[in-house]
C-alpha cells in the first residue's frame, strides 16, 4: 500500500472518530453508555475471532 493511501486512511479513521465523537455529545448521550458501546463491540469483535 503506498503511502499515501495509508496516511489518508488514518486521517479518515481520525474523522470518523472525531465525528461519532461529537454527534455523541451533540445528542446528549451519556458517556457511561458511548463507552459501554465500544466495549460491548471490541468483545464481540474478540469472540467472533476466536477459533473453537
């Protein structure tokens, strides 16, 4: 992968943070329940990975 392509998909990663970021805020959602999301996924994302 070229460099460039890489250092603009970091930079899209970052934005797409960065913006479901702030559209959590702007809502007014609570952060206990934005973090509980992205730790109910990464668990989710672990279990579906894992070969049995």
């Amino acid at each position: 992968m070229p460099l460039t392509h890489f250092l603009g998909l970091i930079a899209l990663v970052i934005l797409a943070a960065a913006l479901t970021l702030w559209l959590a805020f702007h809502t007014g959602l609570p952060f206990v329940a934005l973090m509980f999301a992205a730790l109910s996924a990464s668990v989710i994302l672990a279990w579906t990975r894992v070969s049995r």
